[in-house]
C-alpha cells in the first residue's frame, strides 16, 4: 500500500523531459494533470543528462530510506527515462539546478558508462506537488471470456502505474470459464478452464501478479462473482449449481449457484477461505449482479423453499438471501467487501462498510444510482460510463474524460463517500491481440478524471497532453492506439 502514496509525487517529478519530445503535444506535458505545477518565474531551465540526474526517496516518507517499492521503482523508471540502466555507482550529484537555456537533443555517452547511450533532457526548473483526488482508482480485466497470458496482465499492470491507477480489480471467473487453479478445488479449473494445462492461472502466477502490482502501488482486488455469472463452476462442483426443469424433469441444463442447500455454503466458505489468504488485499469484489430468475422459477424445490421462506414470488428475497448469508461468511473471515449495484438495489442488509460498485448506465441514471447509494449511507465506487470495451468510430475517450462523478444531487457528506471509480475492460471482444490498444490511452481519460483536481477538465489541453503521454508510451514499447491525426518522433517498433 505504501507504493501507491508515494509513486503519484515521484512520476510527477520525472515526467518533464523537454528533449527527444514528441511533436503531438506541448512537450513536457505531464499525464494525469498533478495537483499543483509550478514553474517560478525567472527559473532557469535545466541540461539534464543522466550522470547529473539524482533520485531521492523524501524526508519522513511513510516507507523510509531503502524501501524496497521505491528502491524497485527508481531502477525501473532511469532506463524509461534515459534509455540506459541506472549505474550502480552514483553519478556526480551536482546541484540540480541550473541556468541553462539549450534547444539541443541529444543521445550522449554516459561517462561511468562506455558504450551507453543515454538521454539527456532539459527541463523547466518546475516544482509538483501531487496527490489524488479518490482514492480508488482502478481498472477491471476480464480473464474469463477470453484467457489474457500473464504476460499480458503484467504489463497492463506497468501501464496501469504510468497512469497512476492504483487497483487491479481481476474478474477472473466467470461463465465461459474458471482459469483460476484452486488449491482447495482443483477440478474447478481442471473441468472449469478453457484449456486446464495452457488456460490457468496457477497459484505462482498470482503471486507473480499480487508481487508486480505490489511494486507498482497497485492493489489486487478479485472477483469471484456469484451467485449468478458461475456456469464455469459447475463442472468442477457438482451439486452447486441449481438444475433448471422443464416441466416436470430437469432439462440437463443449470442455472445460478443453488441457495437452497446447505452444501452450497460450505462450498463457499471453504472456497472464500482460499481466496482470502491467497489475496492480501483487505476487500473482495463479490459480484451479485445480473441473476437471472428463470432457472430457480422453474425448479419445484425452490418453489417449496420459497413458500416455506414467505418469500412469495419474489426472487430477489431468494437472491438476498443467499447474497446475506455469503456476506457473513466473508465477513467472518475479516475480509471487506465490494458488491455489483444490483446487491443495493435489491435491499440486501449490508455492512455499513459495504462498497456499492455502480456499472448500470441508463443514459445518465447512474448519477442518480451514486445519489441514492451514497445517501443511504454507503460508499460507492463509480464504473457505468467507463466501459471501454465499448467503442465507437471517433474520439471516444472525450465522453469517458467529461464524466464528474460527483455530479449528483446530494450532501457534502455524500460526495464524501465516493471512492472513486474504474474502468472497465470486459472480454466479449478482446483477448491479448486487441487489449493493449483498446485500453490505452483510452484510459488515461479515466486516470485523469479519478486523480486531478476536479477543475481540469479543458477536452483540448486534455488532447495535447493525452496524445504526448500516448507518444511517451510507444517509445515505452506500448501499442498505444492514436487519439487521431499525427505523428510520433518515435513510432511504435514492436519491441
Ligand atoms: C518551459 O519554459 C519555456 C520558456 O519559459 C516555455 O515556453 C515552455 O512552455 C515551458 N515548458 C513546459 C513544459 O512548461
Ligand atoms: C532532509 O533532511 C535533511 C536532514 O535534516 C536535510 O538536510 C535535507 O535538506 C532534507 N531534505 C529535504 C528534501 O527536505
Ligand atoms: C441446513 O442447515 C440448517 C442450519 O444450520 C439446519 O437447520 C438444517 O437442518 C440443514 N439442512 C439439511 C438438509 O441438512
Ligand atoms: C433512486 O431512488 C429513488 C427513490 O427511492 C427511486 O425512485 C429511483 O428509481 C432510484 N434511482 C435509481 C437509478 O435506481
Ligand atoms: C482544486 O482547484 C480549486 C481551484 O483551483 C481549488 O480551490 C481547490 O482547493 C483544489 N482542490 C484541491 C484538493 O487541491
């Protein structure tokens, strides 16, 4: 957790390069907009090659000196910035500041180090003060409807970090399949995964994400959705899901996780058991959304549970019930959780700690969604206009950029219970070959809005800075697609 506080001010600090600038944007522009940047008047501008380029972990910072994240974040960042590795003996720690005024670019020998290329830059003399606005400012893969190899996750991951998200939240499973390996479980993958030897996530690849991500200030938040959203499940757990009927005989098919047995609980307490020691991170996304009725309507056994219950005909009381009772059971294993809409919507009795996610969009009633979430009192998470597995022909980052998510009706106190929100990248249409440039910089625009102040909000200096930071990222090795016409210094090499 320390990372995440920390990396925001330091990448503010770095991104100042006025050489080797890209010809899209206003060289120097940083991406996500900080707090506060400020260029004193009468401040010189800097020649900074890299034996004069210093990194400092500041005084009091909560990690201290030799801190592990921000040791690993100073190693990766000298060659993005200079294109050689750091050296292991320190160059001359000159005075940074200078008066220098030189339009000159720029590859040159690094004096400790024959043979090495390095960038040099030179930069406004400029001071950053940075911080988020929210908290919570994530980003949702989907690894169900089409498998992402971890490759792919790490470096999404790496991207997530340039653009300062700081949540990973991993919809692993799903209905078209459970590449999630389970140590309690095995035959949930085992029969569950597309492919039970190529298409899973072993238990050492999870560590290997939680650890890359950790290193990045990056929270892993998983998502075991249920109970509906678990077709996948079935195979591997026989007796969990509920057999739908056709009439009078089941018709082979199976519907949501079966809430009626007490089997089911077991299954969930033993699986959540896992699931919490395996992730570190206090909450777990739950799911709860979109549960389809029609299959628990037809079985004559949920019938009777729901006369013997009073529930009449109403299935969200079944719904809720099963919803409440996994609560308990998350909650007794110490753990917070985060909830799809529907769980609010549909009256379920909540922790007051609850996290609300809000993914309905109905034009523009999610705003009334974060109104009526917040009021009742619990904090919400805002994702309903950042699906960006949607696209569109255009500049379709502009309508994710202008989304406010405080622009509801409600109290101060209200406002203050929005954590954030994330983007979301869901899996119908995107495996490894297209989520790279769909993502970015599409998301940037979200990065934007969940950590600047609320006053930035210019679309054209937006533009600018957005299409420079895109450029930064090809010459990063990102297959960032085009925001729209033009050119970078750098295109991309597939590196
Ligand atoms: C750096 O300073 C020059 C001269 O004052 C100015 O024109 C330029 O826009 C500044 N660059 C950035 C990135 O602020
Ligand atoms: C950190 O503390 C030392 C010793 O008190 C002081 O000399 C130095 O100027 C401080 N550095 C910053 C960046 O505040
Ligand atoms: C299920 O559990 C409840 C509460 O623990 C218990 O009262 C009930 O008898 C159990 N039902 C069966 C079929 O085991
Ligand atoms: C918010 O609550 C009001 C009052 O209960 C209700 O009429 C409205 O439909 C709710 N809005 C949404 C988007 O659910
Ligand atoms: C955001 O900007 C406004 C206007 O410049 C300022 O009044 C406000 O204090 C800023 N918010 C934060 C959290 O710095």
């Amino acid at each position: 957790m320390g990372g995440g506080a920390l990396q925001p001010s330091l990448l503010g600090l770095l991104l100042l390069p006025r050489c080797c600038c890209t010809a899209a944007g206003p060289a120097g522009a940083v991406w996500p907009q900080p707090q506060a940047q400020r260029s004193p008047l009468g401040g010189g501008r800097c020649l900074v090659p890299a034996r004069r380029f210093r990194f400092a972990a500041a005084n009091g910072s909560a990690v201290g000196p030799g801190c592990a994240v921000l040791d690993a974040a100073f190693q990766r960042y000298w060659p993005l910035l200079f294109g050689c590795p750091r050296p292991t003996s320190p160059g001359d720690n000159g005075d940074p500041h200078c008066l220098l005024l030189i339009m000159a670019v720029c590859p040159m020998s690094c004096s400790w180090l024959p043979g090495v290329l390095c960038v040099q830059y030179y930069i406004n003399e400029t001071e950053i003060v940075d911080f988020p606005r929210f908290p919570h400012r994530g980003l949702l893969l989907d690894t169900s409807r089409h498998y992402l190899p971890l490759r792919a996750i790490l470096e999404t991951l790496d991207v997530m970090a340039y653009n300062k998200f700081n949540v990973f939240h991993w919809h692993i499973v799903d209905d078209p399949s459970f590449p999630y390996e389970s140590s309690t479980f095995p035959e949930l993958s085992k029969q569950g995964a597309f492919n039970a030897m190529t298409h899973v996530y072993t238990a050492s690849d999870v560590r290997t994400v939680i650890e890359h991500a950790r290193l990045r200030g990056i929270r892993v938040i998983p998502e075991f959705d249920t109970p509906g959203h678990t077709l996948s499940w079935g195979p591997g757990a026989p007796g969990l899901l509920t057999p739908c009927y056709l009439g009078a005989t089941p018709s082979g098919v199976y519907g949501p996780i079966n809430p009626i047995v007490n089997s089911t609980y077991q299954f969930v307490t033993s699986l959540f058991q896992e699931v919490s020691s395996v992730f570190p991170d206090f909450f777990l996304h739950l799911g709860g959304d979109e549960v389809d009725f029609t299959c628990w309507k037809s079985n004559p056994e949920i019938r009777a549970f729901m006369r013997e219950m009073g529930f009449g005909e109403d299935y969200k009381k079944l719904e809720s019930f099963y919803i409440q009772r996994l609560l308990n059971i998350v909650s007794s294993l110490g753990k917070g959780y985060i909830v799809w809409q529907e769980v609010f919507d549909n009256d379920v009795k909540l922790r007051p700690d609850t996290i609300i996610h809000v993914w309905k969009e109905n034009g523009m009633l999610y705003l009334n969604e974060m109104a009526n979430v917040t009021r009742a009192g619990y904090q919400a998470l805002l994702s309903a206009p950042w699906y960006l597995n949607r696209i569109s022909y255009g500049q379709d980052w502009i309508e994710a950029y202008k989304v406010e998510p405080l622009n509801f009706p409600g109290s101060p106190e209200q406002k203050a219970l929005v954590m954030g929100g994330e983007a979301c990248m869901w899996g119908e249409y995107v495996d490894v070959t297209n989520l790279t440039p769909r993502l970015w910089p599409r998301a940037g625009a979200v990065a934007e809005r969940l950590w600047s102040n609320e006053t930035v909000g210019n679309v054209e200096d937006a533009y600018a800075r957005l299409a420079e930071f895109r450029c930064t990222l090809l010459r990063r090795g990102v297959q960032a697609q085009p925001l729209f016409i033009g050119y970078c210094d750098q295109e991309f090499s597939g590196a």
